[in-house]
C-alpha cells in the first residue's frame, strides 16, 4: 500500500474536503481527489460519500481511518528517537509561526542561531492556514492561542502587545482621538480578512465603530503602508508600530491589547536536539525581548 496516498487520504478526514485537503497538503485539489480514487481502488472500498455537510467516512472508511492514523503516530515516534538518538543538534526544523512575528521579531535573531547551530537548518512556515504537527507540517508552533486539535506541548513564552497607530503627518493634520466620540471625525484602515485575525478585528471594528473605514487590507505589511501613507488610523503590533518613528500611538494609555505568545511542539520531537536547540533559543530572544513584544 501507498503510504502517500494515505497520508492524503488522513488530510482528507482532517480537513473534510478534498479542498481542504489540498490547502493542507500543498497541492491541488484534483490531485487529492485522484489519490483518494486510487486508494480506494486499492482497497477495493468506498471510503467516502458525499452529504449535505461534505464528505463522509463509510463504515469501512473510519475502521481504515483508525488505522492510518495510528500509523502517521507510529512513524512520528519512530522518526522522534531516531532524531533523539544523535548527540549534536543537526537537521531541519520547521517553524509555524505568523509573518508578523516572523518578520519584525524572530528573523533579526536567525543569525545568531546559524552561527551558534551551524548544521540546522531552520524553515519558517508562515503561511496563513493551520499547520499540522502531527503531519510533520512543522515541528514547532508560535502561536497567540493554545487550544487546537493536536496533543502539544508547551508554555506562554512573552505577550504580544497591539496599539492603535497614525502617522505623524495624520496627527497633524487631525487631532488625535482620546475619547470614543472623537472617532466619528476620523478615517480608519480596517481588516478584509477578519477569519484570520477575528479576535484583533472584532477589538478595532468594536474601538473604532463610529469612524470612517477608507480602506481594508489582508496583512499587516499592507496596513502598515497604508498608515505610514497618512490614509487613517490602524491597528498594528506594537513591534510592527514602535519600529517606524514616522508612527505614533493613539491614546497608549487606553487602547492596548496583550495577547499570550505560546511556543509549542509535539511532545514525541522535544527530546530531538535540533527541535530542543530552536525551543530553547526561541525562549531565551522572547525572554530578552519581552518589554518589546509588550510595546512601550
């Protein structure tokens, strides 16, 4: 048997669509589709039907699943004392973790760990869907929530500070808000994606409800260059906001959200020395930095 096809057809359950799948896997949505048609054909069984509520395990389907997924769990553990085993941390460890912190945080400190850790190789998986740990999608996860479906371990490690921004040019130009009705004579830059950024997006839509939205962006990169533009007023990370001396916070005193950095990983890959060199690096910037992760 293909293990594979497999291993697509566990993306398959875990996502409930063949499209879901595909975001997961990295490929394209036929593809999935004709790998699970030649499992089945393998198996000489349906796995699946389709429902109104999407695809559907069969009886024989959710035995086979139980199986399958043992197996990918076996071969995580298999392949975690294999690594453990070795006595220099050395291999490829790859890092979930937003492009936010990715960019304005961790990557100035990759340096130094290269230099220190000459023979581990770290990926920085930032893209925005939900990576699997238990899939060897990553190995470590950053992360602004701790609930998920995976068995992960780990600890908060820093808070991420998030403030309201203006250019200073903007402030000039228009006094800056400190009470809630002062937001009706304002513009803001709000989020076209909120699914991605729920919690940050209902807490601006909530703060800034009676000013004008002038434009939306999907990434902080965007909405950093809208601000620095002087289009509004936006809500940014404050590692993102206190970089840039043209930016100035509104009313810091009063509008600022602290959210807890998590660092997890998968239990069977902390003993790993190259997993187990990232995680304890990671702990000791965030340590380091803590006072910029909050924003001043």
């Amino acid at each position: 048997m293909d293990w594979d096809l497999c291993r697509t057809f566990n993306a398959v359950v875990d996502a409930g669509s063949y499209l879901g799948a595909s975001r997961q896997l990295r490929t394209s949505h036929p593809t999935v589709s004709r790998e699970v048609a030649a499992l089945e054909k393998q198996l000489g069984t349906k796995l699946f039907v389709r429902s109104d509520e999407g695809l559907v395990l069969t009886a024989r389907g959710r035995r086979f699943h139980e199986n399958t997924k043992a197996m990918a769990e076996a071969a995580l553990k298999a392949e975690a004392v294999a690594g453990a085993s070795g006595q220099s941390a050395r291999g490829v460890v790859k890092v979930s973790i937003g492009p936010t912190l990715a960019n304005f945080w961790l990557m100035p400190h990759i340096g130094a760990f290269i230099r220190q850790h000459p023979h581990v190789e770290i990926q920085l998986v930032t893209h925005p869907f939900p990576v699997s740990v238990r899939k060897r999608e990553a190995d470590i996860v950053l992360r602004l929530y701790q609930t998920g479906d995976e068995n992960l371990t780990g600890r908060k490690i820093a808070k991420l500070g998030v403030g309201f921004y203006a250019s200073r040019d903007y402030a000039a130009r228009c006094l800056l808000p400190e009470q809630r009705a002062a937001w009706k004579d304002h513009t803001v830059i709000g989020f076209a994606d909120k699914s991605s950024n729920s919690e940050l997006g209902r807490w601006s839509d909530h703060v800034t409800k009676d000013a004008t939205v002038a434009i939306r962006c999907s990434s902080q990169a965007d909405m950093l260059a809208a601000v620095r533009a002087g289009i509004g007023i936006c809500v940014l990370s404050c590692i993102v906001g206190d970089a840039h001396a043209d930016l100035i916070r509104v009313a810091p005193q009063k509008l600022t959200s602290l959210s807890d950095i998590w660092l997890l990983a998968h239990p069977d890959l902390t003993d790993q020395p190259p997993v187990r060199a990232v995680l304890e690096f990671i702990t000791a910037c965030a340590r380091d930095d803590r006072a910029l992760l909050r924003g001043r």
